[in-house]
C-alpha cells in the first residue's frame, strides 16, 4: 500500500504569490499597449478657430464622440502660424538611417509650439490647401510664414 500526503508548503505559497505577482505585471505591460495602441487609433485633436471670442480652442476627440477640450489660445498669444519642413532628418531603416523629409503646419506662439499636422512629402499637395484655406480666412487676425531648409534626400 502507497500512501501519498499532499500539502501546501511555504515554498509552494511563495512561489504561487511571485507568479502571481510576475503574471499581473506583464498583465499591467499588456493593458497599457493595448490601450496606447486604442488611443492611438481612435483619438484625434481637433482644432476650432472661434473668432467670436478670438481664440483656438484645441479639443481630444475620442471615437467622433467624446470631446474633451485640451486648452483655449487667444489671438493675441500667437505669433505666427509656420509652414516648414523643420522635422525633416534621419530615420531608422531595416537597412540603417535614412534622410526623410517631413512637412508641418505649427501653430507658434511666444513660449510654445503647437503641431497642427505633420506629412510626408508625397501628401504636401493637401497641406498646402488646408495652409492657404487657413491663410484665405484668417490673414487679418494672423501672420503666415512659410519657411523651407535644404534637406539632401
């Protein structure tokens, strides 16, 4: 006759606590990808020129239903609204770094930058119409600057 006691040791609780431990952690790593990856997907910044009160009002859009209003910017803080190829340099590869050429539209104000839309150079055509549709409406209440650098591609 083979008698066989089961129990449950200190070792064996130790060890099911750092599991656990172990496994909520990679559980946390999963949760924030997956929700980085969500809001990365599903959110947008959408940008108001009110000009009744005369300010830009930056909102976070969540899945077109959710607004939630980021910060209001008068007129009179901004200095000047650039469209340039500032961004543009060196990039990762599979096969190393190469030169890619960037095109932003920025919003400059005395102390802050803020990033209106950033393209790459075969969708400059459409950032040109969004910057001269902006200039068309707005150039009594703004200054437009255009500003390119010579990048070797």
């Amino acid at each position: 006759m083979v008698s066989v006691e089961a129990s449950f040791t200190l070792i064996d609780f130790i060890m099911m606590i750092i599991s656990f431990l172990i496994g909520s952690f990679f559980m946390m790593i999963f949760l924030l990808f997956t929700i980085a990856v969500i809001l990365k997907i599903f959110v947008r910044y959408e940008y108001i020129f009110d000009l009744d009160r005369y300010e830009i009002v930056q909102y976070l859009r969540f899945f077109s239903y959710f607004k939630i209003r980021m910060r209001r910017m008068p007129f009179g803080e901004v200095d000047h609204i650039l469209l340039s190829n500032y961004d543009s340099g060196n990039v990762l590869r599979g096969d190393g770094m190469r030169m890619k050429e960037w095109f932003t539209l920025d919003i400059r104000t005395d102390n802050n930058v803020v990033r209106l839309i950033r393209v790459e150079a075969d969708e400059v055509e459409e950032l040109n119409e969004l910057y001269y549709e902006l200039k068309d409406k707005l150039d009594r209440f703004f200054t437009f600057n255009v500003e390119f650098v010579e990048v070797d591609i």
